[in-house]
C-alpha cells in the first residue's frame, strides 16, 4: 500500500535501549491517528523539526510526551508546539513535560481564548521566574500543598514574598512598569490554573515610559515612496482600515470579493471575532481607493507570478491570503512578526526610526491604526463609529451595528480618510474652502449629512459620490449665506426680502 505524504513526513521509528518510539514531525498539528498505533507504549518522543507554518527550525526539539489516549491531551500539545515552536521552540518541553505548565496551556486552551501569543508570553514569563526561584513549576506547586493535599498557609506567604522580591528584580534590572505587569501576571495564572490562590499582589503602577504617536499625511505619503507594490497594500490598510498588524495577516480574499469584484467604493470588510485580537466581538470596516488600487495592482501581480518564475501563477480563490509571504512557492499568510518586521524595515528605509536598535521607538507599526483613529477624529466622525470600525466593544456598540452597512459606507466615505494630500483644486474643494471662510467644517457637514441622510448601495449610480458632494455643500452654503445675511439685516429688511418669494409660491 503507497503511503500518503503526510505518512513519509511523519516517520516512525523505535529507541531499541529505551523501546520508547520516535515520531519525527515535519508538519503540524499533530494527529490522534499517528499516536493510536504506539498506545501500548507509556511515552512517545517527538522529534519536532519545523513549525506549524512550515519553516524548518535551525535546531530541532526533542521533548517526551505521554501517549495519550485523549484527543483533549492532544489538541493541548498541537497548542504548545504551534504556539513555541515559531519564537521559543527551546521552552516546548518546559511547557509539556512539567505538568503544572501543562495546566496553564490547558487552561488558557479551554477556558479562554487559545490565543497562542498569550501561551507564549505567559511561557517565556514563567520560565523567567523559574530561573530565578530555583525551584522547577511541580516543585513550586507541590511546595504549596501539605502532604495531606491541603494548602499550606506559611508556603503561600513565602510565595507571595518571593513574587513581591522578583518585582523589585526586574525593578531593578530597568523593566518597565508594563513589563513587570505582564510578568507577575503570567506567575498569577500559573498558580491560578493549579488551584492556588495568593493573596493580592501589589504591582507597580502604570505610567508609560515609551511614547509612540500617530505617523503625519506627509510622513506616509513619503514611506509609501519607498514601498514595494506588497508594502504598499500592507501600509494604506493598516492606516486606512484600522486593522491590528494580527488581524490584517488573518484576512482573505473572501474578506473583499464582493465589493472589489464589483467595483464598489469604498470597500467593506467583514471581520470576523475569531480573528481579533480579544475574539469577543466582530466587526465592520472599509478601505479607501488607495488601498483598493495597490490591493487590485498586488493580486493581479499575483496572478501573474514572479518574473523570475520563483513564484508560480497564483489561482485567487475564496481562502486565499490577502497578503502572502515571499518565500514559499504555494501561498502562505505572513505571520504577525513577519509583518511587523516588513513594517519596521520600510520605516527605517524612509529614516521615521533610526536604524540603530533601541528599545522604543516613537513609531510602531501600531502607530498606523493609531493613524486611522487621529485622522477620522479630525475630519470630524463621531467617536462611537470611529471605535467601532477599530473593532472596539464599547457600550454603543450594538446601536452602531444596528445601522447596517451602508450607512457605516457612508459616514466612512464622507470622510475622504486618505494619505496622499488632494492637490487638484475643483469645485467641492472650493466650496469647502468658502465654507471654511465662514468659519464652519465642511467635513463635519458631510459626515453630519451622511448621518441623516437615507443610505443605499446603487452600484450604477445617476449621481456619483463627488456630484453628491458638490450638492450638498451648495446646500450647506446656501443656508449658511442665508444664515449670514439674515443676522445684518433689520426686521423691516427681512420683511422685504422675503415678500416677493412669498408672492410666488
């Protein structure tokens, strides 16, 4: 019988000393069917040699695992390995062959959001405060119990002491108050995943050392001259959709087909909770015709595959990546990392960071959406749609929902959210100029119109969104000259005016 590919990759052979078998894994996750045939063995040593993206780790990891009959166990160790194996693939035995680690990633996996960088702070963390104690994570957990099983109160202040020292450790080694945080928090849900309870740890307060701010028109319009076609998708939708680095390495084609195959604008993007960072709320956002032209010009390229044939043609279906990784032949979704280093390359290559390391920098690829919230802020949108069109659950957050799409299109498209600074002069930028003279903000007009206005998607349009806009700024001055007149005018004046147009009607 011909094996399957998978079953050459994952290759099973015998330790004659130990009689322990060996799964070699090339390909994640692990499945239940290569461990049932070994179930007569008490352990299984996996010789892990990549990662679940399929990037071959420089030195593999060997680590025991106990040949479960669990499909639970299981799904738990696929946790561990997919969540380490990227970043700390030293740490995968760390987190399998204690048990007490065990019970963190089994707790983190079931109860709250799989999120695989938290498993891998909280691992990294743990292991950190581990050195430190001298103690391995069973012993430390042992130590709090009596023979008996019971807790055991003097070993729970001594703890707490321990936990209250290692603070002014990484105090005093110059970690940041967030840092600190982050740290005792990992210690706290350890102990909380073994079911012992300390008391109230004192943290240091919050104060940010590290400030970062929001990148200028002026400063992306210059970054996106020295971007690459994949670049500049990456950067006119992080700024001009709001996503997180995470969440935009998570989007499909299926997230824009129907508005880009239909050449609607702006473009709608659904995304859904379980690729948000919190996966606690879905949500809707659009991408202006920057984004949307380089997002047409990267896919068609695509399509086309590489001139030098590294890259094959690309066939674009419904699960294809939005953005895709430059070095494997088949198309892979880069990871938030890898984004994040594309994006700091770029910012160093434009001279916004220095190309020295340090350990903050004043823009971060978080910076971006930070862009998409300060400008939608200035052009006037109303808070509660700016939040949730970042996939913020504040209290509105249904009442916005609640709206539909369209309406969200509208109060998005009357923003004109852009990078690259309007040069042509034409009628509406007149009108907005007068109306600007009169001391009003024709943006806050449009979005305030786009707000009471009845919203449609009219994909042949008898009037197009500019003609519309001319419209209603005509209007709004109108009323605004009106309003200007009237206030210079006596009653008697006004009387005038306003008797013959009466006449008429």
């Amino acid at each position: 019988m011909h094996k399957t590919a998978r079953e050459k990759k994952m290759q099973t052979t015998t330790n004659n000393h130990l009689m322990q078998p060996t799964i070699t894994v090339d390909q994640l996750p692990l499945r239940y069917e290569d461990f049932k045939p070994l179930l007569s063995n008490n352990k299984v040593t996996l010789k892990i040699l990549a990662t679940n993206k399929g990037k071959t780790l420089r030195n593999p990891v060997t680590v025991n695992v106990p040949n479960t009959t669990k499909k639970g166990d299981l799904d738990v160790t696929n946790y561990i390995i997919e969540s380490l194996a990227p970043t700390y693939p030293s740490l995968i035995p760390f987190a399998i062959n204690n048990q007490t680690v065990f019970k963190l990633a089994t707790h983190l996996r079931r109860h709250k959001t799989s999120s695989k960088g938290t498993l891998k702070v909280y691992t990294y963390c743990l292991s950190r405060f581990i050195d430190w104690i001298e103690k391995t994570p069973d012993k430390l957990i042992a130590d709090c119990t009596t023979p008996e099983g019971d807790v055991n109160p003097q070993a729970i202040r001594n703890l707490s002491e321990n936990i209250d020292d290692y603070i002014g450790e990484l105090k005093a080694t110059g970690s940041s108050p967030g840092t600190i945080n982050v740290h005792i928090s990992a210690v706290k849900a350890f102990l909380k995943a073994n079911r012992i309870n300390i008391p109230q740890i004192l943290k240091p307060q919050i104060r940010i050392m590290y400030h970062d701010r929001s990148p200028t028109p002026d400063e992306l319009n210059n970054l996106l001259t020295y971007a690459d076609l994949r670049e500049k998708v990456i950067i006119t939708m992080l700024a001009l959709g709001g996503f997180r680095v995470g969440t935009l390495c998570k989007l499909e084609y299926r997230h824009v087909k129907h508005d880009l195959e239909q050449n609607i604008q702006p473009i709608h993007l659904h995304v859904e909770a379980q690729i948000v960072k919190a996966k606690t709320c879905d949500y809707d956002t659009f991408i202006g015709a920057e984004a949307t032209k380089f997002l047409k010009e990267y896919l068609n390229l695509r399509k086309r595959g590489s001139p030098s044939g590294k890259i094959p043609p690309e066939t674009i279906i419904d699960t294809t990546p939005l953005i895709r990784t430059k070095s494997h032949r088949e198309p892979k979704p880069l990871t938030r990392d890898q984004l994040s280093r594309v994006i700091r390359r770029l910012y160093t290559k434009a001279g916004l960071i220095p190309s020295t390391p340090q350990k903050r920098y004043s823009i971060r690829p978080h910076s971006l959406r930070k862009y998409f919230k300060t400008q939608l802020t200035a052009l006037g949108t109303p808070r509660e749609y700016i939040e949730y069109m970042m996939g913020h659950k504040i209290s509105t957050y249904h009442d916005v929902k609640m709206n539909g799409i369209e309406y969200l299109r509208n109060i998005y498209a009357a923003s004109h959210l852009s990078i690259k600074p309007r040069t042509q002069i034409d009628r509406a930028s007149m009108l907005k100029e007068m109306i600007r003279s009169l001391g009003y903000n024709p943006d806050k007009i449009l979005v305030k119109e786009a707000l009471v206005e009845p919203h449609r998607t009219i994909c042949e349009r008898p009037i197009t969104p500019k003609e519309n806009e001319v419209k209603l700024l005509s209007n709004a001055l109108k009323e605004m000259m009106k309003k200007e007149l009237l206030n210079t005018m006596t009653p008697k004046e006004t009387q005038t005016v306003y008797e013959p147009l009466e006449t008429h009607i």
